[in-house]
C-alpha cells in the first residue's frame, strides 16, 4: 500500500465550485498508485469527447476515466486523487478551460507531484499535468485536442507512440481511442503487465439524457488481455447501437431502413456472440411488419444458437410484440426450426 497522500483540498477563489469536502466528505485514506496509460480526446469532426485507459489495477474503469457531454473529459491517475474527475467537469461546467480547471485543482492539491492528470474541454483544450513523483518511466504527449499520459511504463516511449497511433488511425473516436491503447501495449505498456481497462465517449452537446449521451461507457474489470477484450466490447456495442437505430426507424415506419440497420447489426457480430438473441429480435419485428420470408430467416439463425429461442415466440403475443395469428405464430416456429 502506497504511503498516505494529502487529497485536493478546496479550491478558493470561486465561491461556488464545490470542493472535495463538499462532494465526498473528508478524504483521509491511503491512496494506492493507479499506474496506468490514458488518453482523453475530443474528435474534431463529431466533438464527441472521450477517455480510454488500461492498468494494472484490478476495476480500473470507475476511478480513471470521467466524461460528460458538452461539458469534457477527465483522466486521474498515478497516485490517484479521484476526485479530479467530478471536480474537473465541475470547473468546466461552470466555463472554466480544462487549463484553468487543471491550475485551480492542482492549485490546493499538497500531493501533486505525485498526480498525473489529462484534461480536455468542449472547446478542444488540452491541459496535462505529470508529477515530478510520478513513477517512471512517467510523461505525457499534447496534440491537437487530445493528450496521453502514462506512469509506470516499461519503456519512456509508451505516450509518444500513443499520441502517433491515434493521430494516424482512421475512423471514429472510438477506434482511435482503442488505437491508441494498442499501441501502448506493443511498446510494451505497463512494466507489471495488464488487468484492465475502460473507455467513455460522451456526445458534444447534451441532451438532458445522461443515458443517450453517453455513447460508451465499456469496463473490463479482470481480463488476461484487457485492450482486446475491451475491443470486443466495443465491436458488440456497435452492432446494439445499430439495432437501437434499426429499431427507431421501425417506429418511424421505415421498414427497409430498419431492415438495412438490422443486417448491418447482424452482420458486424456473430450471432454466437449474443447466443442468437439479436437476430430473434430483428426476426420478431419483421414478423410484426409483415414481412415473413425473411422473419423466418433470422429466426431460424436465433434457434440454431439456441433452441429455446422457439418456446419464447408464443410469449410475445400476449405483450402485443405479434400479431394474434395462431397460423402466422405456426409458420415462424416451423420455418425457425426447419431453416434452423
């Protein structure tokens, strides 16, 4: 256990910016080195803001990584003073840049040498900071609206080589991000090895809905590869992204947008990899549209993962997910479990 390290007392000069003492009470408890790797971005084409990170530290997710639509992101590692992350998005809530928010924390904080800490805001502005104690090899990397920065690495190129991939991958932010992690691990990452690993992408501007605004929010807690499995993760959150899209354009009407959404979710993902339960939905909705042919089709490949997808069918006409048709519910059971 690391020795005992002062926590961020209250910030002055702003009267109303909660302190630490106001959020959490008084902090007095050791604080272990979360040594880690992250990266906090703003994706220039979208403004979809995110964290990405990966330590050896068993749940790394709900202490490292803090984001909020419209507002930025916030990484807090090393000898980890937690409270950088709600405090951080408080000051830039409040309109302070990530630099102005990073300087009044670090400002009353006792134990910043031993802090590292990247920032960025709604407006792309990065801030970093790495303690003179942080443990090498420690740094970081600024580049345009977005930072790394690592402690306790194998090898003092680790950040540099985060920052190259990202700025040089194409795709969304969130393969970036992922990217960036890779590369990490192929300079050599953590020198104690990898236990886990997160990322958080928050929309540019806030709907008032946390839980839509929150693109991903993907923990690996305990995993002998942690940056792979996260990727998985984030490859099946995708495929639900777009069978939530499908969805919406089926309320909408839009059947064959929906139906395009669908292949496409369907498509991206095994169906081994939801045991068949996305293509049974995707079958079901067709069903209730009326387009059977190919209903039966997607059901079948849900009964050939798992054949209890068959004993459900019938319970959903109660709900009103189909139509009240014993011959319709005949057919999709058959064809199901023929094609299947």
């Amino acid at each position: 256990m690391a020795a005992v390290v002062p926590t961020v007392a209250t910030v002055p000069t702003v009267a109303t910016v909660p302190t630490v003492a106001t959020l959490f009470g008084q902090i007095d408890q050791c604080r272990r080195p979360v040594a880690t790797y992250s990266i906090v971005a703003r994706d220039p084409v979208t403004g979809d803001m995110g964290v990405a990170v990966q330590s050896h530290w068993f749940s790394v997710g709900p202490i490292v990584p803090w984001a909020e639509a419209g507002v930025g992101a916030v990484a807090t590692q090393s000898f980890v003073e937690p409270s950088y992350g709600p405090l951080g998005l408080e000051l830039m809530r409040s309109g302070r840049s990530a630099s102005e928010a990073l300087k009044a924390l670090m400002s009353t904080d006792e134990g910043e040498a031993v802090r590292q800490v990247g920032m960025v805001d709604a407006d792309g502005n990065v801030a970093v900071h790495t303690g003179s104690r942080a443990i090498a090899a420690a740094g970081h990397h600024v580049g345009d609206m977005f930072s790394t920065q690592a402690n306790l690495m194998e090898k003092p190129t680790v950040w540099t080589a985060m920052a190259h991939a990202y700025a040089h991958t194409k795709g969304d932010l969130a393969e970036r991000l992922l990217a960036a992690l890779e590369a990490a691990e192929t300079e050599g990452g953590d020198i104690r090895g990898r236990q886990s690993a997160a990322i958080v992408i928050v929309s540019a501007e806030s709907t008032g809905r946390p839980w839509e605004d929150r693109l991903f929010d993907l923990r690996v807690e305990d995993h002998p590869d942690p940056v792979a499995e996260l990727r998985r993760l984030v490859r099946l959150q995708r495929a639900y992204r777009l069978l939530n899209e499908g969805d919406g354009w089926f309320s909408a009407g839009d059947i064959d947008k929906a139906l395009e959404s669908y292949t496409q979710a369907t498509e991206l993902v095994p169906d081994g990899a939801t045991n068949g339960e996305a293509p049974f939905w995707v079958g079901i909705s067709l069903a209730s549209a009326g387009r059977e042919r190919k209903a039966i089709a997607f059901l079948a490949r849900a009964f050939a993962q798992d054949k209890r997808w068959a004993d459900l069918v019938p319970r959903l006409l109660p709900a009103g997910l189909l139509p009240e048709d014993e011959d319709l519910i005949e057919r999709l059971l058959e064809g199901m479990r023929k094609e299947g």
